[in-house]
C-alpha cells in the first residue's frame, strides 16, 4: 500500500503489556471506498468499482462499461497524493463507454468524486497526455504514483489505434486534476 509509513515498530517503541496500541485513524478509509464519479462536462455519472493490479502488476479495467475504476492499492481521491481512476473507452462491440468523450475534456473542467456518505471531492482538469501503452515512465509515472503534495486525480482511458494482436489500445490517455473544494465547499488543503 502506498500509504504504509514503514515496518511497525520502526525507530518508535512498541505497545506494551499496560499500554494498549494505538492508531491514528485514517479518516479516508473510514468513510469508505469512494462510490461515484461525475464529470458534467462530458456527462459522466458512473459507480466507482474497486481496483486491484492484475497479474502482470498492471491496473485492472473496471468489470461493467458503464462503470469506472479506483485503483484502491493507490490514493483515496482528495487525500494527499495522487489517486487513480480508470475507465474503458469503448465495449467489445465498439460502442461508447464511460470514457468515451474523455478526450474531450478541457483544462478548467471540474471532475467530482462522490462518497458513500454524500462527501463530495470536486478536482479541476489541468492539463492531459497521450502516451503509448507501454511508455508510462519517468515524470508521467511520477505524476501518476505521487504519494505527497497536494491532493490529485488522474483518469486514465485508451486512445489510438487498436492493436488486435494485443487486444487493446497502442495508446493512454491520462488526464490529470488537482482538487479545488473538499465536503461542503471547504477549500482544499493549502488552499
């Protein structure tokens, strides 16, 4: 995870026999997996299912075309670092999926992440890339993976050509945000 602060234990004394342990409590964890996942502009309301890595440590696509995907072994969207949204492109018969008109986002647009509490995220669009498949490396990887700084949400989809003997996309669109108001409008972190 991500987020583990190293070995238990670490430099620090553990709890003793009188001493019961104690955690610092994640306040992110605790209000639940992030549930949905509105981006107006491009007319987006979809369920946020859990992602893990698949078998070659890639992140895995979302099961449903409708749905998106958070990537749960990285960030909760709106806590420091950088968070990580997948959807397809289109479904296995050719038609529009989520992520369809992803592309079509502008630098300004505002991208929302709904909690199961009601707790809403807003992020703004700040810029987007297109890379192949197999070059997400150096500062696109950094940006990607951030574990500090201000809060982010990258949305990653496929773009260019087809490639059936791979049977996906020779490309990835990512388009990265940074957020702009927390729950109830609070201004984020720095903010």
């Amino acid at each position: 995870d991500a987020r583990d602060e190293g070995p238990a234990g670490a430099g620090a004394p553990g709890p003793s026999a009188t001493t019961p342990p104690t955690s610092t409590p994640d306040p992110f964890a605790d209000r639940g997996a992030p549930a949905r996942l509105e981006i107006p502009a491009i007319e987006v309301a979809a369920d946020l299912e859990r992602l893990q890595p698949d078998g070659d440590d890639h992140i895995a696509a979302p099961e449903a075309w409708e749905n998106a995907g958070w990537y749960e072994a990285g960030f909760y969207p709106g806590e420091p670092g950088s968070a990580i949204v997948t959807g397809h492109l289109d479904t296995d018969r050719g038609t529009p999926a989520v992520f369809w008109r992803l592309k079509d986002l502008r630098r300004g647009d505002r991208v929302e992440v709904v909690y199961p509490d009601g707790d809403r995220f807003a992020f703004e669009v700040e810029d987007k890339q297109v890379l192949d498949a197999d070059t997400v490396a150096g500062d696109v990887y950094q940006r990607l993976f951030d574990g500090g700084g201000e809060p982010r949400l990258s949305l990653i989809t496929c773009d260019g050509a087809w490639d059936a003997g791979r049977a996906t996309y020779a490309k990835r669109l990512i388009v990265f945000t940074r957020l702009v108001e927390g729950p109830g409008g609070t201004p984020p972190p720095g903010g």
